[in-house]
C-alpha cells in the first residue's frame, strides 16, 4: 500500500508538455519535466484518491491536498495529515488523536521529495490512446520484481497537464488518482509546514526519531 502511495504520486505533480511517442523521447521529456519541477517555488494540488477492487467490489473514495514548497510540505491522504518543515516530519492522525514525529528521510510514505525522480526508473512508455483533447499512456515495469503491473496516466493536451492516473498493483487493487486542480508559485507562509499543537486540542505527541 505504501510504495503504491508513493508511485502514483510521482505521476500526480508532474505535468507532461507532449505526448510521448517512444521511449527515448518519454525519457527526454521526464528529464524536461524535472527541471521545470524545479523552477517553481511551490506546487499546490486538490485531488480525489480512490481504491478500487473490482473482484472485491471495493470502490472506496476520498479526497487530498497537497502543498509543497521546496524541502517543506503539507500533505492530506486517507485520513492522515503529514506536515514537513524541512528537518522535522509531523504525522496527524486526528481520528486516534495521534501524532508522531518522524525523520523526513525515515518516512518515504509521506515524502513528496521522492516524487520527482520516478522517471529515472527503468520503464516503457505504451501509448494506449489519443482521443481529441485527451491522450492516454501506461507505464510499464521493466523489472519483475515491482509491485505494481502497469501505472496508466490520462493526459489532457491542451492543458499540459495529467487529468488522472490508475497504478493497478499485483494484488488486484488498483489506486486512483483524479486531480482536481494543479497551481504552482503559489506564496506560503511557513507556519503551514509546522505543527502547532494549539491547532490540535487532545492530541498526543509521540517522538519516534
């Protein structure tokens, strides 16, 4: 469940420019997006995260947020808030009244850094469609030992921008993300990235560093 987090957020903050038509120029446009990943001072992005299990009729939906400013961030995924000043990682759990402190490095379940360098992994890029303003493609393993068979991204062109990616892991669940806005530069202030325990009456903190 963990790596299938991480996985489809690597796809869910990177905007892709064109469509991919080979290998060599998907891996040539990972590379671009990287670097222009880099230019912005901030990434800012609602969502809709939905497990699904049609074997199990599974169909469970929620929303999320992410705001990410350089090393700090504030991330909001199945019930558990995560927030990073940069050295000091806070994860919330406000339902058990919970909240741990943890290395940033330690905790790659809510760590966007890793994020960006989903690209420098071995994978084949198929297109599987392009249909007027939408264009469709899957990324497939080259490994055997991944836990996931494919990662199916759906493109909007005219916007440059992901609409939606499904990571279909070997279990049969497959993880959905729906992106409902993307906005970048946004300005932040830095009491966002820190945990102010006023902001969390009844909630217990735990050192776990």
């Amino acid at each position: 469940m963990k790596k299938s987090v991480i996985a489809i957020f690597a796809i869910l903050v990177i905007p892709f420019s064109i469509y991919a038509q080979s290998q060599y120029d998907s891996k040539g446009l990972m590379d671009r997006i990287a670097k222009k990943l880099q230019t912005y001072t901030s990434v800012k992005t609602d969502f809709s995260f939905t497990l699904s299990n049609p074997e199990q009729q599974i169909n469970d939906t929620r929303d999320g947020s992410l705001f990410l400013c350089g090393e700090k961030y504030r991330l909001n995924i199945m019930g558990i808030l995560a927030i990073c000043d940069g050295t000091t990682l806070w994860t919330v759990n406000e339902e058990l009244k919970e909240a741990n402190i943890i290395d940033p490095e330690d905790n790659d379940m809510f760590n966007p850094k890793s994020i960006f360098t989903l690209y420098e992994k071995d994978l084949k890029y198929e297109p599987v469609s392009a249909v007027g303003d939408k264009v469709v493609i899957d990324l497939l393993p080259m490994g055997i030992d991944e836990s996931y068979s494919k990662i199916r991204m759906e493109l909007i062109k005219s916007r440059e921008q992901i609409d939606k990616v499904i990571y279909y892991s070997k279990d049969g669940n497959q993880y959905v993300i729906k992106l409902k806005t993307f906005a970048t530069n946004i300005p932040a202030d830095n009491k966002t990235f820190i945990f102010d325990t006023k902001q969390f009456p009844g909630v217990k903190v735990f050192d776990m560093r």
